[in-house]
C-alpha cells in the first residue's frame, strides 16, 4: 500500500483531486474529556468562571473545522457545507462526549475537518475549567464515520 501524500522520491505533497469527481462527503468524529464528577457539575450548571463552557466548546469545534486546512499542512481547503458539534454531559465518565458532523460536496472527505472540530472543541472545554481540574483528560478521538467518494462508507466498530 503506498501513502498518497508521498511521491514517488518519498517527499510530501499535496495529493491532486482535480480529476476525482464532486461528490456529497460526511464524515463523523468523536472524543471526550473525562473530569471529576464535581467538574462536570460545574459545567452542567453554568457555574465556570469562564462562562458557557459548552457554547464555547461547540462555537471552537464550528471554527476549527473551518481552519482545518490552514493547520494540517497537506489538507485541500474545502466548502464545508455543515459543521454541527453535539456536547453531551455523561455522569458515568464522569466529562463530555463531544462528537462532530462535518459535510462538503467535494473532490476530497472531510476526515480531518471533523478530527479537528472535535480536538479543539475538548481542548476548548479543557481550558475553560482548567483552574478547577488540571488532572481532567481528552481520549479517543477517533473517526466514527465516512461516507462518499471512491473508498466508499466506513463505520467503526
């Protein structure tokens, strides 16, 4: 298998799309910030200092989705047709499950766009209550889900 990011003298470029066909993409992904319990409570209560943690958190994830392009080197800017951000409380992590929708018609998938949404969303969480708990965690942020193109749907397991 060889990486289309590389060419034939293993140097990187940008892959060119110009001959793929537009297609409708979507691409989903997810990751959380596990905290204490009182930090979520916090949240939940619109007790931070810092304000609306999740409002922010939703607004960062839209906005970085956006900038994808300017912050991954080889990602094509795309015309994001949809960027939705869902943050939900979970009491049995305890934190926030944050998980991203991102959709385009495109020559290329919205993979990173939906990976970035979701990273600077919990990144954003974690500084607005970083004060109250240094020790809180982001973990698996991971793809959930594509669709469109030639590689066709992939959904993990």
């Amino acid at each position: 298998m060889s990486l289309s990011h590389f060419d034939d003298h293993g140097h990187a470029h940008m892959v060119d799309v110009s001959d793929k066909p537009v297609t409708a993409r979507v691409a989903v992904a997810r990751g959380a910030v596990k905290m204490t319990a009182e930090t979520l409570a916090l949240i939940t209560e619109g007790r931070a200092k810092k304000g609306d943690v999740l409002g922010v958190a939703r607004l960062a994830g839209i906005m970085a989705a956006k900038k994808t392009a300017d912050l991954i080197p080889l990602c094509h800017p795309l015309p994001i047709t949809k960027v939705a951000l869902d943050l939900t409380p979970d009491a049995n992590l305890p934190g926030i499950i944050v998980e991203a929708t991102v959709k385009t018609g495109g020559q290329t998938g919205v993979e990173m766009e939906a990976l970035t949404a979701v990273s600077v969303a919990c990144l954003t969480i974690y500084d607005m209550v970083k004060a109250v708990e240094k020790s809180m965690s982001i973990e698996g942020i991971r793809l959930i889900l594509k669709d469109g193109g030639k590689s066709g749907r992939y959904e993990a397991r």
